[in-house]
C-alpha cells in the first residue's frame, strides 16, 4: 500500500465509521508500484450498513467527497455488491487491502 494511504488510515476510518461503512478497502494502483503520486486517484471499495436508499445515497457520496478531501484528489468509490463483471471483481479482489472494517 502506498505510504499517501497508510498515514491517513486513522482519518480515514474516522471518515467510513461516520458514513456507516462495514469494509473499506483500496485496490489497484495504490495498493502495488503503480501509482503515481502527482497523477494517479484512488479507487475505494466500500461495503456499507443496511440504510434506506436516502441514507445510502448520502453516506455513498459524502464518502466519496470526504475522501477526495482527505487525499486531495479524485477517488473512484465501487460497493462490492455492484460489481457484476467477474473479471473485474477478481481484480479488485486480488489486490484489495482493508483500511477499515467494522470488528
């Protein structure tokens, strides 16, 4: 996991317990020797608590702004229950590492 991720892991669990995220995890780029620090965003997979859709909508998106926030760049936010291409859940899967998940 790239250090720009690490040393905000504090904050950022602070952030997923407000917004009633169960998992959060970062994949792809930021988790190998693939990002780049002045261009890359960071792609975020979330799982969330039971809420009524407009609850879901807005821990969804205050997530995703909270977190642009904290990294100060653009973030790619995915619920692992949306991902339907197999492929591309294997991948998120492979190189997933936890930031946050509720004990």
């Amino acid at each position: 996991m790239h250090p720009i991720i690490r040393e905000k892991i504090p904050e950022t669990a602070r952030i997923a317990a407000r917004r009633r995220v169960i998992r959060l995890g970062v994949f792809g780029s930021a988790t190998g020797d693939r990002f780049d620090p002045a261009a890359s965003d960071v792609d975020f997979v979330v799982e969330f608590e039971l809420m009524t859709p407009v609850e879901h909508a807005a821990a969804y998106f205050g997530l995703a702004g909270d977190l642009a926030g904290l990294f100060c760049r653009a973030v790619d936010l995915v619920e692992l229950s949306a991902i339907r291409n197999p492929i591309f859940r294997e991948s998120v899967e492979e190189t997933c590492r936890d930031v946050y998940a509720v004990a």
